[in-house]
C-alpha cells in the first residue's frame, strides 16, 4: 500500500468510530432512563411537606430506575430531618418515588 491509502484507510476508521460512539451516546439518551436533578426532588418533597424549597436539600439528582435512592435532609424549627427518596415506579419520563423520615 502506498503512505497516502494508509493515511485514508485511518482517517475513515477514525471517522466511522466517532459517528458509532456518537450514535450510542444518542440512543443513551434518548432510551435512558429520565433522570430527575436535586432541584427537583427539592421542590417535589417541599411541595408535599408544605414547606418552603429552601428547607429541603437533596446533594445530587435521583436516577429513574426503581429502587434507586438518595438521602435528603428537611429543615423545619430549626430541627434537621434526614429524608429517605426511593423510586417506587417509572411510567414514561415520570418518576414516582417515596419519602421516607428516617
């Protein structure tokens, strides 16, 4: 082979790799399961509780996978509660989950 076909036979393996991982990555997230942010377990839990946002803090978001978990805290008079968030059910983008005072 001559030193410029090596050079395009590379070129369009490196090309052909890049657009599959680009497709996975796509697939990812489009089939993936929804993913909510801190922020919004924060307002959901405040909501339920009838409490100001301010006063909940979860420290990262919550994976739309049943059983998946993270452990927040509430605030109110000054006592701190930690607060158990499990996931209970996916139905399409919307995530069901728990609340549990621990």
């Amino acid at each position: 082979m001559r030193k410029s076909s090596v050079g395009k036979i590379l070129g369009i393996v490196v090309v052909a790799v890049v657009a599959l991982l680009a497709g996975l990555f796509a697939l990812l997230v489009v089939f993936g399961s929804p993913t909510l942010t801190a922020d919004q377990v924060e307002q959901q839990i405040a909501q339920q509780y009838g409490v100001d946002a301010s006063q909940v803090s979860c420290p990262s978001s919550l994976e739309g996978e049943v059983g998946a978990q993270i452990t927040c805290t509430g605030t109110d008079a000054g006592v701190t509660t930690p607060l158990l968030v499990q996931v209970t059910g996916v139905e399409g983008d919307v995530v069901n989950f728990s609340i549990t005072p621990q």
